[in-house]
C-alpha cells in the first residue's frame, strides 16, 4: 500500500500525501469507489481539533462538492462519532479527518462505509489506484449537478443521547468521583457532557484545544497528569482518552495505569459472572496481547483469539464469528452490542458501570489477573531499505531471540517509519541482564540493516 496503512492515512502535515491538493484528489476517488448505486450522493466529515483541520476540511468538502456529493459538516467530534452519525445521516460514506494519538505536526483520513465500519483493504486499493491513474480533469460534472454543504447544528447532542443508552437501568453516578482528561481533544465538549449529565462528580482536565496542543503532554499517552489529580481529589477514577477519543486508558483509585488487556479481562470476567458470555466462548485481541492475559482468561473459561494489529482486523473478526467484544492493548475495544467502532468514553462507562454493579475498587476488580513482563522495542527504520532487507533482518532477530521462555512478536509500524519488536516473559523464568543485552542486540540489529 502507497498511501494506506493499518489505520487509514497519516504522516506529515505539507507533506506528501497530507497536502491540501492530495487530499483534495483523494475526496474524489473516494467519492468515486464509495459512491452507492442507489445513493443520495451524501458524505459526512468530522475532525479533530487540530489546526490543519482547517486545510483538509475545506479541501475534502470542495473535492466531494465537485464530484456531485452533499456534505455535512459535524466535528469536532470524537471518531466514534463519525460512524453513529454516518449511519443515522444514511450517509453513502464517511471520512474523519485525524492523525489520533500523534502530535499536532500530523493528520490523516480515516474512511467508513454506510454502515459505519472501516473501509475494506479492497477499497483502499482502488481508492490508491484511481489517485495514481484516474484521469480527474476529465472527469466533469454539470453545474446543476454539484454537491453542497451543511455543518449539523445537532450533532452533539445526538452522540450524546446514544452514549447515555449504555448506562444500566437504576445506575447513577451522583457519589462517582472521576477525572476526565480529554487530549485536548475531539472529546473536549461532549466527553465533559455526557459524564456531568450521568450524575458524576466531574474535574476535567485538558480540554481547552488551540489548534497545538491535542495530545501534548496529556491524554492516554500521557497520564501523569491525570493520575496527579486522581491523587489529589481522592477520586474513584481517571478517564484519558486520545485525540480522537477511540481509545482510552484508565486508572485506578490508587494511582496506576491499567493497560488495555487488563480493562478488557475485567469486562469478560464481568460478562461470565453475568452469563452474558458462557465458559468457552472466545474474545478478541491482537498479536501482541500479554500472555499473562491469556493465561488468565483460562482460568474464568474464556479462549483468545489473536489477530493481527489494528481495530479493524478486531472488528472483522467479530462480525465474521459473532463474538460478544474484543480489544488491543493500546486502548481500543470493541462491543458487538454497541457501535462497531473503538469509542474510548462507551469503554469507560462500561467500566464503571460493573464498579457499581459489583460495588468494587478499580484495583479490586483487576486483582485476579496476573501480566507478564514486556519489552517494547520500537526502532527507527529507512522504509525503502526495510523492504528490500525485511526477510533477512526477520531471521537474523529469530536468531538473536530464541529462547523458548521468551514469546515475541516483530512487525513494522503502519502508522510510522518504525519496526516494532515485542518481548513477553514471566520474570520468575528469565534474568534481567539476559534482557538487557537482548534488547542492545535487536536495536544494534535492526540500525545495521535499515
């Protein structure tokens, strides 16, 4: 793939592709193989609140325009957001304008279909092949033929009311402590909302964006700052979301960070107790998963399946097997009985929702779930030189990694020039210098090769 990797596209803003008059040209094509055969030529567009916004929004809506497609204008909305109202609009497409959890210097595209899903690897391929081929200048239509464009005065408000149906019946918040920390965020203005309506007891942090500061130093990369008002106000949890707020990181009364495979154990420990999922059944994680995590799902009768990273291979795997929920250690998870797109703020009330239906501590209800030890290595690579050298440097790290006691995953970025190698072992079986001089020796390999 030229322009797509595993999360739509992103990379530099002023840089190819993320330039004004490629991304212009992408509306089109986009336009072209998304189109609906009994359509009402309607495509929806959100965005973060990034400054750039404000280049690409307007180019995407005059390339749409010009292709005869109406466009209604909804962000700054979280991405979530984007697939509810794609669908409810009986829109033929829609596009989200973000570059997520990256700094400010970045954007992307990311593209759902009419029902609200990721687009298929097959249509970005042709979305890729019209970009580099089609013949645009060419392609003309009528005056009375062009699109236009609305921006939705109600959006929010109808996210909002669709967030508020996932909160059990007889539930309030109203002695709930939480802070909420938006990034700075697409979640600024209707995260805060939805949480003070439930009733909760609400300090919200991070949410005063100017264009420059999504995800700086805040967020779910970020959560030193939430856990410091946690701390401060004694409150029972803390709430970080990303800059399009489809994933999110919590943290307990105490003070620590859960990672997403222990957020998601405690949803199916819940759903077992509940019988909404019966012994046996399977979840869905990735490649990289701890496997601590499924060690311990075993234990309360749940398999794991693994799948490749990126929430849309999450996605695929629950439609195409009917499993109940699944999610990645990064912060995205998936609910079959709810929108089919990561929505960071759907998990987090989840979350307290079982607090309160179980009457226990965050800490309380992750007790039971034993992680292994993991080392994430993310080194810098030449992507040019990486796919000419890839097979050769991927049986070199075989190599310098085997040891039966250590389980490893090695895969390059699809979002950044980056390849990734992840170690997990049980630290009772392994000695740290062994680590140490095993890491020194993956990053040496990996810089000589590319």
């Amino acid at each position: 793939m030229r322009l797509f990797g595993t999360d739509g596209i992103r990379g530099k803003v002023n840089e190819y592709p993320l330039t004004a008059e490629s991304v212009l040209k992408l509306a089109k094509a986009a336009s072209i193989v998304l189109k609906k055969k009994t359509s009402i030529n309607r495509v929806v567009i959100n965005k973060d609140t990034r400054l750039s916004g404000y280049i690409f929004e307007p180019a995407i809506t005059a390339g749409l325009i010009s292709m005869g497609m109406d466009v209604i204008l909804v962000g700054p909305l979280p991405t979530p957001a984007l697939s509810l109202l794609g669908k409810s609009l009986r829109a033929d497409f829609s596009i989200m304008i973000t570059a997520s959890h990256n700094p400010y210097q970045d954007n992307g595209l990311k593209f759902f279909n009419s029902n609200g899903f990721k687009i298929s690897l097959e249509e970005e391929i042709k979305i890729e092949e019209l970009f580099f081929n089609y013949d645009f200048e060419n392609h003309k239509i009528k005056s009375n033929s062009l699109g236009k464009a609305e921006r939705l005065s109600d959006a929010i408000g109808r996210y909002s009311e669709a967030l508020k149906q996932t909160v059990e019946k007889n539930i309030i918040f109203n002695d709930f402590k939480v802070v909420l920390d938006t990034a700075n965020g697409a979640a600024y203005k209707v995260a805060p909302q939805i949480l003070y309506e439930l009733g909760a007891d609400l300090k919200t942090i991070n949410n005063k964006p100017n264009g420059t500061n999504i995800n700086l130093g805040c967020g779910s990369l970020y959560p030193k700052k939430a856990t410091k008002e946690l701390l401060k106000r004694k409150a029972d949890i803390a709430i970080c979301l990303d800059g399009d707020a489809d994933r999110v990181v919590l943290i307990d009364e105490k003070g620590i960070t859960l990672s997403g495979e222990e957020i998601l154990y405690i949803i199916a420990n819940h759903y077992v107790k509940k019988k909404l999922l019966k012994k046996g059944s399977t979840i869905v994680s990735n490649e990289i998963a701890n496997y601590g995590f499924e060690e311990s799902l075993k234990k309360i009768g749940i398999k794991l399946l693994r799948v490749k990273v990126g929430d849309k291979n999450i996605i695929e795997a629950i439609n195409k097997n009917g499993y109940l929920l699944g999610g990645e250690p990064s912060g995205h998870f998936i609910f079959k009985n709810h929108n089919l797109v990561g929505d960071g703020l759907v998990t987090a009330i989840k979350v307290m929702n079982i607090m309160k239906l179980e009457n226990k501590k965050l800490s309380q209800l992750k007790k039971d779930i034993n992680m292994f030890e993991v080392v994430e290595i993310n080194q810098n690579i030449d992507r040019e030189l990486f796919l000419v050298k890839q097979e050769k440097l991927y049986k070199d790290l075989v190599k310098i990694i085997n040891n039966k006691k250590i389980l490893y995953s090695i895969r390059p970025s699809g979002t950044e020039p980056l390849l990734r190698v992840n170690l997990q072992y049980d630290k009772r079986s392994i000695k740290v210098n062994l680590i140490k001089n095993l890491k020194f020796k993956i990053i040496k390999t990996i810089s000589d090769a590319c």
